[in-house]
C-alpha cells in the first residue's frame, strides 16, 4: 500500500477559491465604471501612492489561521487537522462610495457561495478535494477593538472598507502517521515488578 501524502496546499488553494469567485463576479458586473480587475491575495500594508490607489483594487488577506476543535474527532488526532481561515476582503478606491459599493458586491458574491464544494475543484484544486469535506463561508464577528488591533499593525486600512470572513472547516489530512519506536525498561518498586513505557 503506498504512503499517503498530506494535503496541506489546501490552505493556499482556498484562497485562490476566494479571488476567483469574486473575479468572476466582478468580471461580470457592469454597475461599475471603472471595472473592477485587480482582485488578488495580498497584504493590508497598501503603499500609498498613486499607482497603488489610482485604480479600485479588492485584496484577500489571510490574517488568521486557528483549529476547529468543534470538528475535531479522536480517532483522527493524529491523521486529520481541521482548521478555520480567518480573511480579511478589503476595498480599495479613492471615492469612499465606490469601495462601500464593492463591500456590497463582495457581501453578495460570498452570500451566493456560502458552501464552497469540494467536488467542485477535483481537477484544479487537488488539496481541497483532498480533504473530502465542504467548507462555509460565513462573515466573521469582529468587534471595536478587535479592529483597533487590526489597525496597529496595519495602519493604512482604517479608513478602508473591509468585511472579515471566516472558512471552516478546512480539512488537512496529514497523511499516514510516522511509526515511533518505543523502549521498554524494566525497574523494580516495593519487589514489585513495574514497566515503564519510554518514548
């Protein structure tokens, strides 16, 4: 029987799942007059200068990554990691009504795929079927302060619209366990005869 391997791209490809949705319903949407193209994974520390802001952007950031321990099951602790992916779906313009514009729009794309099937991406996305498990798409609760936080360290996007979203859960199956070698040693208590197991 062969080894299976871990499928821990699946992290990176639900990502791309996220820019591809949003560039295909955006490619399609004529509400706005300069279409909205530039739709990538990136990081909330936007350059300001013209070249960066000139033209409306959407980025994808991944800013946390935690377990789902309500999906957790003990016969696979040590075969299956489920996790949930934190992002943040900024909106870049100049004209604060285009970017609240393509809040909603966002809003609306993930509304319609709040279910990202895993059958879906059998050929294009090997990681994510991989993990033969659905993964939700749901907008995540964030409070004040949580975006102060946010803000500290990523300055340049508080007067940013973004919405944060949480996908879960996103199953890495960790492949076949490693086979770990375990020494016996022998010790005596009370003329007792005891085992002690050692790793």
């Amino acid at each position: 029987m062969s080894k299976r391997e871990s499928n821990f791209t699946v992290v990176g490809e639900i990502g791309e799942i996220l820019v591809d949705l949003l560039k295909d319903s955006f490619s399609k949407c004529d509400a706005f007059t300069t279409p909205i193209t530039d739709i990538a994974l990136g990081s909330p520390d936007i350059e300001d200068n013209p070249q960066q802001t000139a033209k409306p952007q959407i980025i994808v950031f991944l800013y946390h990554i935690d377990k789902n321990a309500h999906f957790e099951h003990p016969d696979d602790l040590y075969t299956k990691l489920a996790l949930e992916l934190y992002y943040l779906i900024i909106a870049i313009a100049r004209d604060k009504a285009i970017e609240h514009k393509i809040a909603g729009k966002i809003a609306e794309v993930f509304n319609a795929h709040k279910v990202l099937f895993y059958e879906r991406y059998q050929n294009d996305k090997p990681g994510f079927y991989a993990g033969y498990h659905d993964a939700k798409v749901n907008i995540a609760s964030m409070s004040i302060d949580e975006k102060h936080k946010l803000w500290t360290g990523f300055p340049k996007i508080a007067d940013k619209t973004f919405i944060p979203y949480i996908v879960r859960p996103v199953i890495i199956d960790c492949g076949d366990p490693e086979i770990v070698l375990v020494n016996k040693r022998e010790f005596i208590v009370r003329d007792k005869q005891y085992y002690k197991l050692e790793e």
